[in-house]
C-alpha cells in the first residue's frame, strides 16, 4: 500500500495528492492499529477468568479423608460452589 501510495504521488509530481495519499495512508495504519486495540480488548475478559480460575485452583486444599470410589463424584460435586457447577442441577 506504501509503494502505491509514493509512486502515485511520484508519477503525478503533485505535492497535493502526494499530501492526500499520505493522509490515506495513516487513516489506515490508524484504523488498523485501533482494530486491533478491540480485538485485545475483547480478550482482556478471557484472561481475567483464566486468572481467577487459576487463584481457585492454587487456593483449593484437598479433604483429609479420601471418598470411597463409588462416592468420589458426590463429594467432589459437593465442593463446588452452586454457582460454578456450570448449570448442573443435582
């Protein structure tokens, strides 16, 4: 896009559209680097829950009594706060 933009100033030996061209130009670099700003933007909600998500994992203490093979689900569902189960209804 830069290599147009200066031969097509050059070849017009116009200072004017040479000026135009060039403000064109860095509309366009200035719209893609704000796009971009949104994309990370739009990610800054996923790193926020993998954070938290990892201080909860880091935080949990395992029970001090193993839970029998055929109870082990019953008692590790029943650690997990209601609100996290992910819609699971018991």
């Amino acid at each position: 896009m830069a290599r147009v933009i200066a031969l097509a100033g050059t070849l017009s030996h116009d200072e004017d559209v040479l000026a135009a061209l060039h403000l064109i130009h860095t509309m366009a670099s200035f719209a893609e680097n704000f796009a971009d700003l949104r994309q990370a933007q739009g990610r800054i909600h996923q790193a926020r829950a993998a954070r938290e998500a990892a201080a909860r994992l880091r935080a949990w203490t395992p029970p001090n009594a193993a839970p029998a093979v055929t109870g082990q689900r019953d008692a590790v569902f029943a650690q997990v706060p209601p609100a996290d189960r992910g819609g699971l209804r018991r």
